[in-house]
C-alpha cells in the first residue's frame, strides 16, 4: 500500500511541479512520478536541514505540508535538469 501511495502522491507532485516550471507538454506519467518522488526525497532533506520539518504548530509533517515540500523539491529537481540539459 506504501509503494502506490508514493507513486500517486509523486505524480502529483512531479505533474504539479511540470505545470510550475512549464514543462507539462514534454513529460509523461512516469517522468512526472519519477521527478515527483526525487523531489519528496529532497525537498524532505531540505526541509529537515533547514528546519523547517513540519507545518507551523505541527508536531508532524501534514498532508498538505507534506505535498507542498515535494512540489519545491520537485520545482528544484526539474530545474537543475533543465541546467544540464
């Protein structure tokens, strides 16, 4: 069950974060996963860096914080492949 929650919840972030930056005509489902997920990862990292690990209040990450956090790491994960490439 934790594997398809990933997987929806990456797509949504990685379609939401290609909307963002522009690039929703040129990925598919399974770029908007992939970019989706690496960017939970690493806008989870960040945040937790940054100290910034959960919504103001919170004692845990919630859902909508949660999906915000993946969005600006997915924004950041497409940028720096737009950089390279």
């Amino acid at each position: 069950m934790n594997l398809l929650l990933w997987i929806v919840f990456g797509g949504l972030a990685g379609w939401v974060a290609s909307l963002i930056v522009g690039q929703d005509a040129s990925m598919g489902l399974v770029a908007n996963i992939l970019v989706g997920i690496a960017g939970a990862m690493l806008g989870g990292w960040l945040a937790d860096k940054l100290g910034v690990g959960s919504a103001p209040g919170a004692e845990r990450p919630t859902g909508l914080f949660s999906f915000f956090i993946a969005v600006v790491g997915a924004i950041l994960v497409l940028a720096v492949v737009n950089l390279i490439f």
